[in-house]
C-alpha cells in the first residue's frame, strides 16, 4: 500500500513538473505602451489600452546540429590558414626568380631614364583631366626629381 502510495505520488509530481515546464515555455507576452511612449512587455497582462498580446514561437535547437555547423567551419578555418601558412612558406621558384628580376630591371631602366629627363628639361608638366599642361613650380619639380631618385634607388640599388 505505501509503495502504491509513492509511485502514485511521484508520478502526480511528475505530470505537475512537466505541466509546469510547459506553461513556462509557452508562456504568453504582452507588450503595452505607457503615456510616455515608453514600451514596456512582459508576462502578465497590465490593462493598458495599447496591450497587445505577442504570438511567439519557437523551436527546440538540434544540438547535434549545431556542433556539426561549428566543427565545419573550424575546420574550413583551419584548412585555410594551413594553406595560407603552406603559402607563406613556400620558396619562389627559378621562374619566379627569374620574373621577378626582369621586372626589377625593367623597373630600374624606366626610372633612370625618367630622373635623366627630369634633369635635363628645362620645365616639368603634368596633365589635368581636360589634358591641358600644368607646369609644376620650382617645389614640385624638386619633390619630383626625389621620388624618382628614391625609386631608382630601390629598384636599381645605387
């Protein structure tokens, strides 16, 4: 009898913890506004003339999924700083060497005949966006003649 009496009693206290875990997951929300314009929501009904009564729903989260879209993309992180540190480390090969020093050379002629023609013409110009001539003053001819000369100096090394 007392052991009819338990398993009656908890299965009582069973269905009252599940009937109470769903009221609170389905509870209702109201939303009202005060005569400030202030917005206000919660549980229980207030009474205010703007109350509204808020249909919510919501679905239970799959964790199982969660877990997979975040080991996805840790991976996919992953796999691209491992590219990019592959990337980093890798050593340029002969043709690259060999590009590379062509077009600094390339580099270097284009900017030394520049420099000679900044210093031997008696006026320097740039052209505005109606392609007319601007001549540059004694100031902008010097800052001029400068980057050129620290671009020869980077490219062809003296």
């Amino acid at each position: 009898m007392k052991r009819q009496k338990s398993i009656t009693c908890a299965l009582f206290l069973a269905c009252l913890a599940t009937t109470a875990a769903g009221a609170v997951s389905a509870g209702e929300i109201y939303k009202w506004t005060d005569a400030d314009g202030n917005v206000h929501f919660g549980d229980r009904p207030s009474g205010a003339a703007t109350e509204e009564r808020l249909a919510i729903s919501s679905n239970p989260t799959n964790p199982e999924r969660v877990r997979a879209i975040v080991q996805a993309r840790n991976d996919a992180r992953g796999e691209r700083k491992e590219q990019a540190a592959a990337s980093a480390q890798a050593e340029p090969t002969a043709e690259e060497l060999l590009a590379a020093e062509a077009e600094r050379k390339e580099k270097c002629n284009t900017y030394k005949e520049r420099l000679q023609k900044f210093v031997t013409s008696r006026r320097l110009y740039r052209e505005d966006e109606s392609g007319e001539r601007v001549y540059l003053d004694e100031e902008e001819t010097l800052a001029a003649r400068a980057r050129v000369q620290e671009q020869v100096v980077e490219y062809c090394g003296s």
